[in-house]
C-alpha cells in the first residue's frame, strides 16, 4: 500500500472546489445540460467499457477476496519524460504486483466525486443525506467528514468483481482519509489495491495518475475519473463520468455496466 503526503487543511483533500447544487435550485436548462452529458458519456462508456466486458475473465465462484494488498516499494523510474516531475523528488514509486492471470483486465477508479462525495463538519451544521462517518487524524487533530456514496457503487464494485476485473482504486486523496472512506465503502474486500496521492504525478500544478509505470497493459486497462486533469497523460484510457456531488438520483455509476 503506498501512503500519501497531507496538507493540513480540509481544502488539500479536494482536488478541485465543488459546489453542490441542490434538486430545489435547478434550472430547465441545469437539467438539459445533465441529460445531454449523460448521454455523451453513456455512448464514450458503451464504446470503451464494452471491449473489456467481452474479453473479461470470470472469477471462479469458489475464490474468496480477502481485501486490499500492502505494496511492495520500489525505485522510481527516471526514464519518463522529463516534463514529468515528481511530486515528492526522494520518495519512490509504487509498481503493482504482477497481475495472475496476466490476460486479466484492470480497472482504475478514482475516489471523491466518482465513486463518493464527502464534506468536512462545519461547527453543528451537517449534511442532509450521508452514508456514513470518517475522522481522519490529520496533523494531530480529528477532522470529520461525512461521505455520501453514489448510487450505485455497490453494484458497481460487485459488476466489476464479479466479471473478473482487476480493481485498482487510484485517488489524489491523501491516505488519511481516503483508506478510511475505503474501508467502509469496501467491507467486502473487493478491491485489490489502494493508490494515494503520493502515487500521483505532479504536473503544472496538477495531481495526474501516470498508469505507465504500474506494470500492467495499458491496452488491458482503463481508468474512470470524474477529473480531466487526472488522465492526461492517457486519456485513451479514460472513461469521464460525470462530478457526484448531492444528486440521489444520479446514474452515472449504472451507465456503466446496464448500456
């Protein structure tokens, strides 16, 4: 498992300022806007996600997951483009381990606004609607946050397990928070390994999740991320979802595995 650096203030968890939109303010042309783009991004998962379901590997029904694995460490690699900086210059980058079989498919997921929303406590106000409860010890102090799951991520999670994927959960999310939103959202152990923000590339100033140097077939994998900004430097891999924030009505999740 490879940790990830924190910052000391709630906002160096959100990789980007999210404002919630509410089901009461939403405007005609709000909603149009949603369609059209669930629409969009319906067809881009039908066109990616279809060709790994037809090659998938099922699981054998007797196999029994036993959570995340604790990764091995090992020297960067320094033959990446040199645009490419580090985020952390003396740390190391995480390879996985070899994938058994090594025809099995990868899927990459990303944490907040995909697969969850969470906000920190402000003062006695809280969130309407939330799933559950994390408080992350952050520089010596307990932050809580209430997390939201999307619709849907539990049968996403089980589809994906039960069609033979690998799962890889890929966040900018530091380790704090983010293995304790997992362990929650992930009581079944159904994801096989956990990536932080330590693991990121930074570039311009952005968090990017450099899927080259993981050791698995990039033409066997895709990644799903709400963020642009997070495949850039493979966004033939991408399948863009949109943003989860509030919406208890949000299919994005089922898209992927009902088109």
């Amino acid at each position: 498992m490879v940790s990830k650096a924190k910052k000391s203030t709630h906002t160096s968890l959100r990789r980007r300022k999210k404002t919630p939109i509410t089901s009461s303010t939403k405007t005609a042309s709000v909603v149009v806007s949603s369609i059209n783009k669930s629409i969009h991004t319906c067809r881009r998962l039908i066109k990616i996600f279809s060709k790994l379901v037809r090659i998938a590997t099922p699981t054998r029904k007797s196999s029994v997951k036993k959570g995340y694995k604790i990764l091995k460490q090992f020297p960067g690699d320094h033959s990446i483009a040199t645009a490419r900086r580090s985020l952390f210059q003396d740390t190391v980058t995480a390879s996985l381990p070899p994938l058994i079989p090594d025809n099995k498919k990868t899927v990459f997921l990303d944490v907040d606004e995909t697969l969850i929303h969470s906000v920190p406590a402000s003062g006695l106000i809280r969130p309407q609607h939330y799933d559950f409860i994390v408080n992350p010890l952050l520089d010596g102090e307990r932050v809580t946050f209430y997390v939201t799951k999307r619709p849907f991520v539990d049968e996403f999670l089980k589809f994906l397990h039960e069609k033979g994927f690998e799962i890889v959960v890929f966040t900018a999310g530091i380790e704090e928070y983010a293995s304790l939103v997992l362990d929650t959202l992930d009581r079944d152990g159904l994801i096989s390994y956990r990536l932080y923000r330590d693991s990121c590339t930074e570039l311009d100033g952005r968090f990017v999740k450099d899927l080259s140097n993981l050791g698995r077939d990039l033409k066997k994998g895709v990644i799903v991320d709400d963020n642009p900004n997070s495949y850039s430097l493979q966004p033939e891999n991408a399948i863009p979802i949109v943003a989860f924030v509030d919406d208890e009505k949000d299919d994005e999740l089922k898209y992927i595995y009902k088109c």
